[in-house]
C-alpha cells in the first residue's frame, strides 16, 4: 500500500508570529494522521527547526525544507545543504517546484544532481513536475511531464526510486484559483505512474506516491484526493490558512 502524503508549501510566505500561530493551530489539531497518511510541512528555512519543535509531539507529522543545493557543504553562499537539513533532522525536501525551474533557472539535469545528493543524506525528494499552460493548450503535457521524470530521475535504481514522492503541478493551476478537474489529474498521475511502471516495472510504480498540486482547497480536496492515482497533495495558498488546511489534511 502506497503512502498518502499531504504536503503544505508556505513558500516565502509568513512572519515568524505567524509561523508560531499556524505551527500551534497544526500541533494541537484533531488530524487524521497516521503511518500510511503524513502531513509534510515545506516552512520557510528559517522556521524549519522550529517546526521540528512544535510538530515533534507527532510523528506523523514532518517538516520539508522547500529547496536544497547539489553540493553537500562549501563556499556557496546562501545555499541551503543536505548536511545540514540532515545534522536538524529534516527528513524531507521540495525539489524542482515550477517557481525554481522558472525564476532560478533549475534545469532537469541540475534536478538530478540534488535528487542523488538528497538520497545520500537519507532525504526524501518531494520531486516537483508539470506543464506550462502553452503545452496544456497543445495537449502534448504527458510527454512534456515524462522529459521532465526521465531527465531528473531515471538514472536512479529501483531501490532508490521507490524513496521519492512525486508531486504533479500543472503550472497553469498554480496559485490561479484554477484547479485541474479530477479527471485531468488522474489521466495525468495514471500516465506518470506508466512512465514508471515502464522503466522499474508495475510493481515499483504501484508504490510510489504521486501528488497533486495547484489550487488545492478543502472544497475540492476530497474530489480529487478520491481518483486512485492521486495520494495526497501539495497545498501553498491553503496552507497558510489553518482551518482550510486542517480540513484537507482530514478530507
Ligand atoms: P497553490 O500552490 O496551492 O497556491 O496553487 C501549490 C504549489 O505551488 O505548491
């Protein structure tokens, strides 16, 4: 049984009096979590060991930093590294989100070398993918979407593979209030877990969870959540909203 996995994305979002207030609405609230259902929590980087703090009465509920570099300590200024995620026990990372690939520059290939380097330091890749509006206009987004999985991840061992979580996050859905139907989210996580099932086999493929992400709200959460490819979701607006979060956490 493959995990569900509901993941908040703060991105540069939120004062640290505002991250206390939402990391103590989250801590203290009645969710649905358990070891097949987690709550991920992609902070802004300076309130990642204070969400360890305040989440830590809860297993299941874990922290993300929201990037890392491919290097794993050194002269680079500003970045954030895997060993020092690792040394404050972060165990998760968001990679490739569509806001890096597009105002950072975040090739596929470059993808791949933060992937390994992750997977060195035991921290699971939440691996970011989807199309542009143009490519959903010209209907060619599986194979758009496919590119992006072969260059970044089909280096990788099936071993390795079954350590990631996939998030799928239609550009064009992303903070626009426009959610992808349920439909076209489950053509598209079906399709992503046959790029899969054709590299590492069906078997792989079934475990691996695939999320969706881009507008997500506790209105629409239970609807798509529901279609049997998607496990779970990547949620940034709603989730700096406690109630909304909290009902999609439980939908
Ligand atoms: P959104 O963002 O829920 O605000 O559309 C999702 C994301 O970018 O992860």
């Amino acid at each position: 049984m493959r995990k569900k996995v509901i993941a908040a994305n703060w991105k540069m979002n939120g004062t640290l009096e505002q991250a206390n207030a939402l990391l103590d609405a989250f801590a203290a609230a009645p969710l649905t979590v358990n070891e097949n259902k987690i709550a991920v929590f992609a902070v802004p980087a300076p309130y990642l060991m204070l969400a360890k703090e305040k989440l830590s009465g809860n297993p299941y509920l874990q922290v993300a930093a929201q990037n890392c570099y491919s290097k794993k300590s050194g002269a680079y200024t500003g970045e954030l590294s895997v060993e020092i995620l690792q040394s404050i026990g972060i165990n998760y990372v968001v990679l490739g989100h569509s806001e890096r690939r597009e105002y950072f520059g975040e090739s596929n290939a470059f993808l791949a070398d933060k992937v390994n380097i992750c997977l060195e330091y035991n921290i699971t890749p939440i691996f970011c993918c989807g199309e542009p509006l143009e490519i959903r206009e010209a209907d060619t987004q599986n194979a758009f979407v496919a590119k992006q999985l072969q260059e970044s991840l089909f280096h990788l061992s099936a071993s390795e593979i079954v350590k990631l979580v996939i998030a799928y996050e239609p550009i064009w859905a992303i903070g626009t209030g426009k959610t992808a139907s349920s439909a076209q989210a489950q053509e598209m996580h079906a399709s992503i877990r046959s790029v899969f099932a054709a590299k590492y086999g069906a078997e792989v493929a079934s475990i691996i969870p695939i999320l969706y992400g881009g507008s997500v709200k506790a209105s629409n959460a239970s609807e798509i959540f529901s279609e049997t490819d998607v496990d779970g979701g990547l949620v940034g607006g709603a989730s700096l909203i406690a109630d909304e979060f909290i009902k999609i956490i439980n939908a």
